[in-house]
C-alpha cells in the first residue's frame, strides 16, 4: 500500500524558498543536505525543495488538507501569503475560496512558483 507521498518541489533560489517555508507557512525543516532541504509536516509528511532552475508549472503541484479553510487562510495570510482569485470555466473563487458541495479549496504560488493548494473535505 502506498502512503505519505512526498512532494518534490524545484526552487530557483534555495534561500528564498526555505524563507518562505518556514516563515509564511510555517513549516520546520527537518533536514538539510547537497541535494535540497525537507521541511516537515505536522502529520509526518514532508515537502522537499532542491535547486533547479525555475520551471512552468500552471497545476498544482502539492496539496494539503485542513481541517478549516478559512482558519488556514487566515493563519497565512497573517504571516504574507497570498492566494489568488480565479473565475473560470469549472473554477471560480470568492475571497480566494472555491467550494464545491462539501470541498473548499483555495490556492497560492510559492516564491519559486509552484502552485500550492490547501483543501477541507
């Protein structure tokens, strides 16, 4: 059985990366090495970062699940997070919040931009 996927994330500039990590979402790194920097999750997952030069990603390239949208949002707008607001065909927000029956979802870019998303179910 599979579990505890590990995204693997490219960040053009390692520094400004683990800054926004740790600092705008608050992630604690859990190890450092040549090849990149993982940071830990509260459930025991991690994301990991390695250098590379900047790619196009226009998915989402790593999603977590909360327990409150809303409350999550808040916790990181606080800390400069900023999600975006989209309005298209089978996606649209308001205040940064898609829902979808009982799913919300909102959105935002890392300063390497990859495209991040946090999820209630």
């Amino acid at each position: 059985m599979l579990t505890k996927a590990t995204p693997i994330l490219p960040a053009e500039d390692m520094e400004r990366a683990k800054s926004f990590y740790k600092e705008q979402m608050g992630l604690s790194i859990l190890f450092e090495s040549p090849e990149g920097t993982a940071f830990a999750c509260e459930d025991g997952a991690m994301v990991f970062i390695y250098p590379h030069e900047r790619t196009q990603a226009t998915h989402t390239t790593v999603s977590f699940i909360v327990e409150d949208v809303v409350a999550e949002m808040t916790q990181l707008r606080e800390r400069g997070v900023v999600f975006e607001d989209y309005d298209e065909p089978g996606l649209k927000t308001e205040d940064g919040i898609n829902q979808q029956d009982s799913v919300k979802g909102a959105w935002f870019t890392d300063t390497e931009g990859n495209i991040i998303s946090i999820v209630q179910m």
